[in-house]
C-alpha cells in the first residue's frame, strides 16, 4: 500500500513539475515589467519597452527652446509617436506625469499635430533607459528638429518635454 501511495505521490509531483515549471519558467523569460502606465475611463493599460519598440517609430534629431531662451538636450530621438500609444479613445487632455512627480497638461490638439509630431522617446543618441538618464521622455520633432517657443506658441517648449515618463492620464 505504501508503495502504491509513494509511486501516486511520485506521479503527482512529476505532473506539477511538468506542468508548472515550463509556466513559472516562461514567466521569468517574459518581457520586462512595465514602464508605462496610460490611464483612461476604460481603464489602465501598462506598457514595456517591448511594447513601445513594437510601435511604429519616428527617429530625428531635435531639440527645444526653454523659458530662458538656451537650446537644450540636442541629440538623436527615436520612439512611437504619443497619439499612438495612447490610441483611439475619447480624451480631450493628456495628463503626462514623470517619475519625480512632475506633470504637464497636454491638449489632444497638440498630441495629434502633424506638423510638430509628438513622440514617446525610448532612445537618445542610440541609448535606452537606464544607460540614457532622462528616458522615456517626451520630444517634439518637427522636420528641421528644432522647437522654438514662438513655433510651438508657449513660455517653454522644453515644458513640454517632460523626462522620465511614468504615467499618462487621459481626461
């Protein structure tokens, strides 16, 4: 009797094995955790960098004008553009919010400008998040690259890219 219960205990340990292990192996394979959470009335969606580089991508060279008038960050930026990511449900406002706590209020006009594409930058430079300090952040990049404050008709334009991007709230 004792050997039957041991080869029955034997057969169910070898099952679990068989079953489990492939799954909490997997798990441990699978994608990095999120980097990114986007929340709207239909709920939260988070984001890994694997889903951000699975996006279509726009890579140019640009830079911003700060409050201060001096030119910041110049380099090579390359990430979805933000209208993509955030996709087709309603909002009027992005709500962009960076690590440190730091928000900036985006209206859905300036998300879906042609003119002066938004994007979510997961590389500078060729560099990712951690190698690269201030990413994912947001940058505009207009064709020639470069966003003034009269261009982009605000006290900064580098208010607008925000670094370390965590959180986006759709209102």
């Amino acid at each position: 009797m004792k050997t039957v219960r041991r080869r029955y205990v034997a057969g169910l340990i070898l099952l679990c094995v068989m079953v489990v292990s492939p799954l909490v192996f997997r798990m441990m394979l699978s994608s990095d955790p999120p980097i990114l959470s986007v929340v709207s009335a239909s709920g939260e969606r988070g984001f890994t960098m694997e889903d951000l580089e699975r996006l279509p991508q726009i890579e140019r060279r640009g830079t911003y004008e700060n409050q201060f008038s001096n030119w910041k960050d110049e380099g090579m930026y390359r990430g979805p553009r933000l209208a993509a990511i955030l996709g087709d449900v309603p909002y009027e406002t992005a709500v962009v919010i960076a690590a440190d706590g730091y928000r900036m209020e985006i209206p859905r006009t300036r998300i879906e400008d042609e003119a002066h594409p938004m994007i979510l930058a997961i590389t500078m430079d060729g560099r990712h998040p951690p190698a690269w300090a201030d990413g994912p952040r947001i940058a505009v990049l207009p064709e020639d690259g470069d966003i003034s404050n009269e261009e982009f008709d605000a006290v900064s334009a580098g208010s607008y890219w925000v670094k370390n991007v965590a959180r986006i709230e759709l209102e």
